[in-house]
C-alpha cells in the first residue's frame, strides 16, 4: 500500500471524505518547520507553496507557476493529479470541491492550519450547510517519524539595528486600536511579533523568528511562548517592558476566555481556530494587523543597516562571480557553488543565516523558476551557458535578496537578447517616478512592457517586500499588475526581479532591491522615485548593446560606477581589478 | 435676497437643514436635459458635473479637476465654497456632512436622483439612524421658469448600423440573468435601453436616447416610455418584437406592485426611489447590468462602421485644421472656430449631432480642461500660440471623439517640450502591447510616465469608452491609473488623450480613440494591442523631434501615411497637396 491509500484508511476512520493539507504552520508563515512538512512527506512534492487534497479516490496538489516544472517532476502522476493553478481549464480547489461534493460528505482538515478567510472562502461556495471537521490533525499518529515543534533561543535585536523601541512601536499599534474602537488585538503572524518586540528566533529554517501569540489590551501586552526559549536577558527586557509572558499552549484556553472586547484580528493572518476560539459575545473588527505597513515602511536606522548588509553582501557575490568567471579548470557544480557563496557569505561579521536557500540553476535548470539544487538534479557547470543564482542573506543589518545570470563560456544570441530584454525591464522599473498613491500593480506595467513587446512574460510578480531580518518576502508591497494594491511609500523596500524562462533551455532573472525616496514635489503632488541599493554589476558578456537606448545605456553605466565605489574597498587587488573591467562604460 | 437665501427658505418650510443636489435625472445619465438643470440654476456653475450642499448658513459644491478654474469663476465665492476634489485637504460631501450634521437634522433630497449606492454609502457614514426625507424635489414650485421634460421623437437604427437584432441582444441579456438566478431585470440607463432596443431619440444634448425604463422578466420586456413619442413604424416593430409598451409614469407604480421576484439591478445604476419602490418580499441581487459589457465590446458591424465615421470626421477636421493653419487676416474667435466646424461636419450625410460641445480653447483657456467658450469668455484666436480642439460627432456610423492642439504663428520651445511629451505618452499607449486579463487601469502607466518622467501630469483620465451613436463617455473601460479596473477587451474603444495644462498660458491635449484587437498567442497567455482609428495629423510645427525616440518617430510617420491614405480622397486638391506636405516622414 502506499502512503497515500494508508492515509485513506484513516480518513475513513474519521469519516472524513476529502482531506486537505496546506503549506502552513499555525501562524500562517510563508516558510515552515519540519513538524507542519506535512504535504512534502505525503505528496514528496518540496516546493515552499502548495495544496494538497485528498479524496476517497484520487488526490490533487495546486501549485504556481514557480512549481510547475518541479511538481511534475516529484509527484507519483498516478495517484496525484498536478494542478497548474492560473493555466487555462485549470479549476481552483473550491471549484474541484463543488463539482465533486455530495452532501453529507465531511471535509476535514487542521483548523490551525488555515486562515479564518480561507475557511469563510470555502463555506461560500456552498448553498447548504457543509459538513466540516476543522480540529483533526491525521498527521497526528499516522506519520510516525514527525518531528518535534521547533525549539531555539529568542535573543535581543539592539537600538543600533531596530532603530526603534518596542514601546514606540507598541503606542503606534495601540493608536490604530484606537482608530478602529478595537480595546483588545490578536497577532499570530511571527514576523509582526518578531518587530513588535525587537525580538529574533530560528525556530524556522531561513527566518529568524520564534513561534508565539500576542495578545494587546489597553492595559496589558501578554506573549504566549514557550518559556524555555527565554534567557535570563531577554526575561529581564521583558520585564522591563511589562510584557506579561505566559506558556504558547495557554493561548487557546486563554483567548476562550475573553469576554465583551472589541477585538482587532487580520482574518487573512489568523488562523480558524482562533478564530471559532472567540466568544460570541464578543466584537470582532477584521483589519490588517496594523503592524504589518508599520513594519514595511523601514526608519531611518534599518535603512543606514540595510545599505551596509547590501554592501557586505555585494562583495560576497562578486568575489563569487569572479571565481566562477576567472576559474580555469574549475570542476563546479551547483551544489558546489552553492556551498561556496555561504562560505563566502558566512566571513562577513553580522551574518546571520540565508534568507532562504540558493538557487543556483544552470541552463535548462535555469527555467525552473524556484529550482533547488539536489543530489538527484545537481549538473556540472561547465561548457557554455548561463548560470542564474537567485540568493540572499539575513544580517543583524538586515535582510538581502539579489539575482545575477552569469554567462558562462560561449553565450547564444538568443541568450543575450533575452538577458537583454530582462534588463530593459529591470531598467524601468528601476528609473520610474511616480506620484504618491500610486497602486505598486500599476508600476509593474514598466517592467512588463518590455517583455510583453517582445511577446515574453514571466509568470511570477516583479517585487516584493523584504523585511528587516525577517521574512526576505513581506508584506504588503509587491509589483504584480494582475492585483489591486497598495502604493508604495518611502522607506519600503521591494525587490525588483523580471525574468525570461525557455523551457528546457535556460533561465534569465536580475533582481535588485529597490528603496522607495522622495523625488520632487509640485502642483501636482509628491513624486516619489527608487534608489536601487544591491549592489553587483550586470554581465556585460551578456549583453547586447544595440538592444540598449541611451537612457537605458546610461543607467547601467551609472550603476557600475556606484557599485564599484561601495564595493571595491572590502575586495582583493585582483578582484578589484577585475570589477574595474567589468564595469567599463558601455 | 439671493436665489440661494429664498432657497434656505423653502429648505425651513419643509424642515430640511442640508438639502443636496446633484447633476443628475432619474436615469442616471452624464449629461442631463435642462429641466435636471437644478444645480446650475442654484450656483451658477454649468460644469458637466459637481454636487452642490446647501445647508442653513453656507454652500459647498464639489467639482472635479476638470472645473478647478470653472468653478473659481463662475460661481459667488460669498455663498458657496467651492470644494476641489481630491486636492490635499479636499474634504467629501460625506466627511463635510459628518462633520456637521447634528443627531436631528435632516438631510433631504429627491432620491430619484441619486444611485442607490450613493444613499447607502451615505448612511454608512453614521452609527445612528438618519433623518431622510427622500422624495422632496424642492424645485418643484421654486424654479418658476422650469424647463419641461424632455420630448422627441424615437426612431430605429438598422441592422447596417447595429449589426445586432433585439432578439439576439436580449438573449444575452436573460442568460446572464440565468446566471445570477433571476427571474427579473430592471434597467433604467438610457444608453443601455437604446442598445438593446436598437432604438434611438433625443431627449438628452449631445446624446440621442430617449427617457425610458425597462422591466424584463423571463416571458416578457415591459418598456416605460412616452408613448407619444413611438411614432406607427416603431410601434410596428416593438409589437413585431413582442415588447410590450407601458407609459413612462406608471413606472415607480409597476415595480411597487411586483412580489416574489429575484430581481437583477445595478445599484449604481438605477435610483434610490426604484430600489425603495421594491417590496420586501423581493430578492434584490445587485450587478452590474449585463447590457453595460455587452454594448461596450463592439461587433463587426459597429467596428466597420466606426471606421467610416471615423474617416468622414477625420476629414472635416483636416479641413478646418487647414483653414485655421492656412486662412491669411482671418478674424477667427474660439466661437467662431466651433461654428466653422460643426458646419464643416453638418455637411456628411449619415451626420446626426456633436457628440459634445466642442471645446476650442486658445492659449490660457486651454489650461482649463472642459473649457467652453461663451460669449463672456471668448477671444479671438490670432496672434501666437496653441489652439486646443477636442469635438466629436454622433454618425449613424457611430461617434468620434479626437482632441488636437494646432500651433498658431510663432510656438515657444515651452510650448514645443509640452506638445512633444503629451506626444510621446500618447504613443507609448497607443504601441502598448498586453496580456488579456490586464486591468485597464495598469495600462494607465505608459502614458502617465512619460509625463511623470519630466515630474508633469494631468488631472484626468487618460481615456474613457466611446459608444455607438450614444454616450460618448462609455462605461466600463477607462484607462485611469487609481482606481481598479475592468480588463479591456478585443472590441472595445477607448480614447488615448494625455495633456499638460500649463495655468494661464496654455493646454496639450492630443487625442485619438484606440480599438483593442488581438496581437499573437502564445505559451504566456493571449496578446492584444490597439489599433489606433482617429485619422487626423499631429502638428509638426509644435514637435521637437530631438526629444522623440527612433520608435516614436517611426510611429508618427506610419500614422500620417496610413491617415493620409484614408482621407486624403475626401479632400480638395489645395487641401490634399496641404496634408502631404504636413504629413511629410519626421
């Protein structure tokens, strides 16, 4: 029997008809530990986002499109049926529910695991009351070898890196309580904690956060964790702070327990079960936690931080790059160069961890937008062709998210209008202005524009939020022109990332960050313009002047001029001399 | 005693402390015959648009950007605050009524007037229960010389000019109906009413539709019309068509009589009165009027003949462009110049009426978006400087809709960057190429960049839906970076018209009407781009080619060949020999 029709044996001993197992933890995080790898050991698909749903017959995994190539790869097609989610025909998990549901069937699954607006989403679609089991974990007894909730050390973010103090940061919360006639708020997202209390964990690989609940009342700030991460220091800056700790299995029976508060809960970051926990007679405002733009918008502190991990990361990569590129005889592989940007990586004093795991994908690999090297997939880089390393690093000065395509050997024609295309659209995104209140999805038209004439596309966002040693993907800035969004203000930082993909050929992406500043103001506003803080050239080898404007030759003239003065001081003689080439005027 | 102060007393008499009045009819139209007139009769202001508050001691009327200067000049500063609309500090009629409106007071208003989601965001505003009083049109009486309601006669338009019969058209109508489980359609917009009907009239300037409302249930469509207005050959064919003719003012009486219904209305579309006119025991589903997307994706025949139109209107402009551009010790004024032209355009046969006032604005009225000239207002036009004309038409062919700045005499190189930068925004929409799906408001960023590039912009849309000898103004698609939007669609036309108005010196607007097609298909998704359908030069007088890119210039060349080609048959010889030499390749 395999391990999915065993499954099925114990959901039918629940009576439970449909089954389904996201990628999620209890506090809705992007990234999770080993315990809640629940869909990876089922369905043996590792990709960090995906749906798994299992009926009495057949089961089905959704995936985006970062995970099409892969899912297809790591599934058993025989008994999982791949969902490409966004492809034409392709039906959403709500869609496949409705056409298959009978009416008493049940549909089970770990409330905890799910955002209350996931589960309101699901109770929507139906005309009839669904028969629903939110509070079985099968998980629970059935995968014997599950390992332990994580477990590590909280320590102390200092002034000179957070740049703010909890209690400042508290008042501001409380200010949007206030606004909203909330006198009670939940948090349960790990990063809106982590920042709230200048607090750092590693209870999740890749961010340094710590599992724990909030709750804030006029009076009082209670933390729900597990005490045992807690040393004498921090017990002591907590108390400090009246930060009233309790244990992280007391927070169900304690949130059961309130009564007649108006309560501020984000129902997109909280999970159901919080949310069936509340009284009736309680009032629920639903509002984004308000931590969540706070913590987007970096001060003054974070962002002097930032530009120095930028740097310090900068030659990290470079001095990568110029063994990969000056190595005769070199025998790399992707794992091999993978291991050799951490260990370059890990000298700076200040590094912390990756801010998620390198990708290093070499030509075909490279169309395989999150590809993740391994010892089945890991290829030889050698011959021709283009290398795309996708890579960031978490830092006590904050968090970095780069991409560089480096061409290796001989470079097709074909490669380098592509890369040249990719860099067009990095351009103008990189160069926009724009006035105050412009939605983000709007900008990513600039960028797209320049693949879309070429009748390319990249089926992923331009952007996204990085946050301050924090999650390398926060909210809620993004480039993505499908979704209404927020504007972008100054002091948020969002990565700036087109790529093309040819299947079974080669990946381009070039990513950098991007600081929203101040540009003039008018009669017809604020203009607002991005100052691009990453921090390593572009490959001139790849690259094809005659696609370039002069605006566009400019800008990167520009740029390697910048980077060379930030960066040269912290590399070799040799190495310096080299990036003084490769940064010649185009 | 102002007009305004005998109205506060007629506002005492009835018991209302804030009494709103709107531009609007029952019908929810943009334009509005003068018996709707109320606000203009008030305040003075003959804006298209704006919302005027009286309350016991002051006035407010809020105007949007298009009125800023308008509103400035025409209306008594000493009695009415004019409220510019999304300016810093600008507060909304509901802020502004929040802030004073006491528990007792009474708000009042002739709910026929107002869209029912109007009223309902209005009482969202407070958490205690309003004191309305909705069915109180205090003009009645008070506006002694009153226009009446509007009367002509309705006439049908052929299948060689709708392309589309009835019966087709309706069936589209109570599919979508079926879709959203209802049983019956309520439609009160006058354009939406003349599409299915395939019937025109003209009891609106400028739009030729007909008061009217319609009830469709699954046997039957009732119209609510002036049954003097059917004359014998549109009577025979609405009995040949089994709609059954009600007249007009049994309207609010029929809908109150109806029970049981699932009833499908378009909130913002049909009045408070109607909604409130409709029992209880009804199930209201509110969505957008199926007609509004179905008359905006033109089809073959529309398309065919908006082309000709299109080329027949070209042709009156050249020629008038001509005449001012030509004319030696002419004595032409704003006035005079729109005379000229609506005569020039009178002279096509298949001609029906402008499609809106034309707007001929020299130099410093330019700067005022919707500038009218007036016989207070109007200078002649000599001497140096920009002439900005925006006009359109109604044909049987369908409606224009073109805007051109033409230099006169000597430009300065201000004026030049100015025309050259609205030109460049202008082509990088109208070369825009796109994934279907993307909302229209994303696209808004090309040409707003470019403007935005050199920290300019202008207060308005960068285009709007044009209908088919309706409302030149056309819902849903626009290109308006702000505001979430629908996608556009293969058939649709929408206007391209990006300016730069400079206060007291002078306006750029260029425009063209843009018709979405379909470019290539591929693995990324289906491509559509525009083909531009406006055929009268831009001047090179005010073009400073320097700051035009190679694509751009190739651009404008392609259009003035393929303009040339459409029109220049239409044209005279001097005329002819004229366009070639202006068309002459960048």
């Amino acid at each position: 029997m395999s391990l999915i029709e065993d499954f099925r044996t114990i959901m039918l001993e629940n009576k439970i008809d449909f089954y389904i197992v996201p990628t999620s933890d209890y506090h809705n995080s992007e990234y999770i530990s080993p315990y809640f790898k629940c869909r990876q050991y089922l369905s043996n698909f590792t990709g960090s986002a995906g749906t798994l749903l299992i009926t009495k017959t057949t089961a089905y995994l959704w995936v985006d499109g970062r995970y099409f190539l892969q899912a297809d790869n790591q599934v058993d097609s025989k008994e999982i049926n791949v969902i490409k989610m966004g492809t034409p025909n392709s039906m959403t998990i709500f869609e496949l529910l409705k056409s298959k549901l009978e009416k008493n069937d049940c549909i089970g699954f770990d409330g905890k695991l799910f955002s209350c607006s996931f589960v309101n989403e699901l109770k929507k679609q139906f005309d009839f009351e669904l028969n629903l089991n939110t509070k079985i974990d099968l998980f629970d007894g059935f995968w014997i070898d599950r390992p332990k909730l994580p477990f590590s050390s909280i320590y102390q973010l200092d002034m000179i890196y957070c740049g703010e103090e909890y209690k400042d940061k508290l008042a501001k919360v409380l200010a949007k309580m206030n606004e909203y006639n909330c006198d009670m708020h939940i948090i349960s997202s790990l990063t809106d904690q982590a920042w709230l209390y200048n607090l750092r964990g590693n209870d999740i690989e890749r961010t340094p956060v710590f599992l724990a609940y909030t709750v804030i009342d006029n009076k009082d700030t209670r933390l729900f964790v597990d005490t045992k991460k807690i040393n004498p220091d921090v017990k002591e800056y907590l108390k400090a702070n009246k930060i009233i700790v309790k244990t992280y299995n007391d927070f169900y029976k304690y949130i059961s327990g309130i009564s007649n508060k108006h309560i501020l809960i984000d129902s997109k970051k909280i999970n159901y079960e919080i949310y069936n926990s509340i009284k009736f007679n309680n009032n629920i405002v639903d509002k984004e936690n308000p931590t969540i733009l706070l913590k987007a918008i970096k001060n003054k502190t974070e962002i002097e931080n930032i530009i120095e991990a930028q740097v310090k990361d900068a030659s990290s990569i470079i001095k990568f790059i110029y063994q990969v590129k000056t190595a005769k005889d070199a025998e790399y592989t992707e794992l091999t160069l993978c291991k050799l940007l951490e260990s370059l990586r890990e000298k700076h004093e200040g590094f912390v961890d990756l801010s998620f795991d390198t990708i290093c994908a070499f030509n075909e690999h490279g169309a395989i937008v999150h590809y993740e090297a391994t010892e089945q997939t890991n290829i030889p880089v050698t011959g021709n062709g283009l290398l795309l390393v996708d890579t960031g690093g978490h830092y006590l000065e904050g968090t970095t998210d780069i991409t560089r395509t480096i061409g290796i050997g001989k470079i097709t024609d074909e490669m380098k209008v592509a890369y040249t295309t990719v860099l067009k659209a990095h351009i103008a995104l990189a160069t926009a202005v724009f006035l105050k209140g412009t939605p983000a999805n709007v900008l990513d038209m600039l960028p797209r524009q320049q693949l879309w004439k070429s009748k390319l596309d990249y089926r992923h966002g331009t952007g996204h939020g990085v946050g301050y040693l924090l999650s390398v993907h926060e909210e809620p800035n993004r480039f993505s022109y499908k979704y209404p969004s927020i504007p972008i203000e100054p002091g948020m930082i969002t990565t700036n990332e087109p790529g093309v993909y040819v299947e079974n050929k080669f990946g381009v992406r070039l990513e950098n960050e991007l600081l929203c500043i101040n540009d003039i103001s008018n009669e017809y506003g604020d203009f607002l313009k991005f100052q691009t803080i990453s921090y390593v050239p572009f490959d001139q080898d790849c690259i094809k002047p005659s696609l370039l404007t002069k605006p566009e030759k400019d800008w990167i003239n520009d740029y390697h001029e910048t980077l060379y003065k930030k960066v040269s001081r912290s590399l070799t003689k040799p190495e310096r001399d080299w990036l003084k080439l490769i940064c010649k005027p185009l």
